[in-house]
C-alpha cells in the first residue's frame, strides 16, 4: 500500500519535471529554436494544428527559422498565427517560405524572460509539494482505514519529502540551466 502511494507520487513529480522542460523549452532565448513554436496552433480545415505537424522547420543558422510549408496554401494561416501569438517576432513571407529572424534579445528582455522562467520554475516547485501533500494524506487514510502502524505512516513520510526534495532540487537545476542559457549573450 505504502510503495504504491510512494510510486504515485514520484510519478506525479516526474510529470511535473516533464511539464517543466517543455515550458522552459517554449521559452526564446537568444537563438532561433524551433520549439517556439510548438504552442502555435493554425486553423487547418477547422482543426488546430501546431506548425511542426504542417511544415518542415529549419534552422540555417543560431538567429532564423524557415518554415517550408507542405500545403502552400497554409503559409498565410501560419503567418497569422505567428503573429497573434506572443513569440514577439515578425514573420516574414516571400510565398514559398516564411522567415522568422530572431533578433539578439536585450537585457531587459532577458529579465523578463528569467522572470517567466522563475514563475514556470515555482509553479512546478508547488506542483511537487502538492503531490506530497496528496501522498501524506493517502499514507494518513491508510493508517485510518487499514490499521497501518505509525511508525510505518512516519517512515512513509520521511521518504515522501526525500523524493520532495530531490524533485525541489531538480526543478532548482533546470531553472539555474535555463537562467544562464536566457542571460547568456
């Protein structure tokens, strides 16, 4: 029972870990990723669909993305969902391709970017708290319910913060990973 609630809880905080990556990932940093533009969704025959899943993306160099439509048709669409979108670039469309030229950010860009990823970083840290605190209360109802002992619901409750703290630990990681990448010039 104890080793099923442990197991919940560590595969909570391994989602939150998980979610964690993937919001720093959308998170421009000075050079061109094409993980930006996972979140932008185009209307493709009534349909949401991100941009990865309707063009081939390319990189020629650190600050430009061309996006190569496989439905020329769409590249307006794309377009204007880039622009609706809060990436803060300006497409640009020759027709075949759109361009998106990632101009080198400022330092107050950068501040605000390390604050986005400082609010990411925290809601993952409650996130891991409150699988812990779901885990406490599932060890305390067992001990209610199903007459484990206490010293077992004590010993299941030091594990459950050793597994808090490592998952704290490693979200405190990425954030410092992800600060230093958004600073560095």
């Amino acid at each position: 029972m104890v080793n099923e609630i442990l197991a919940q809880a560590e595969e909570r905080m391994k989602k939150t870990l998980a979610s964690l990556g993937d919001n720093f990932a959308s998170v421009r940093t000075g050079r061109a990723n094409a993980m930006v533009l996972d979140r932008i969704r185009v209307d493709y025959y009534g349909v949401p669909t991100p941009v990865s899943q309707m063009a081939g993306i390319k990189s020629p160099d650190a600050h430009l993305l061309v996006i190569e439509p496989w439905d020329k048709s769409t590249l307006k669409s794309i377009e204007h969902a880039i622009l609706e979108s809060d990436l803060g670039v300006t497409p640009s469309n020759d027709g075949s391709v759109i361009r998106l030229p990632f101009p080198a950010l400022t330092e107050e860009r950068r501040r605000e970017l390390v604050k986005q990823c400082k609010g990411y970083a925290e809601e993952a840290r409650v996130a891991v708290r409150n699988a812990r605190r779901d885990a406490n209360a599932a060890v305390e109802k067992s001990v209610k319910q199903d007459n484990l002992p206490e010293d077992e619901q004590h010993r299941a409750e030091a594990e459950i913060q050793k597994l808090t703290d490592k998952y704290v630990a490693e979200v405190d990681e990425a954030f410092k990973k992800k600060e230093a990448e958004v600073m560095e010039i």
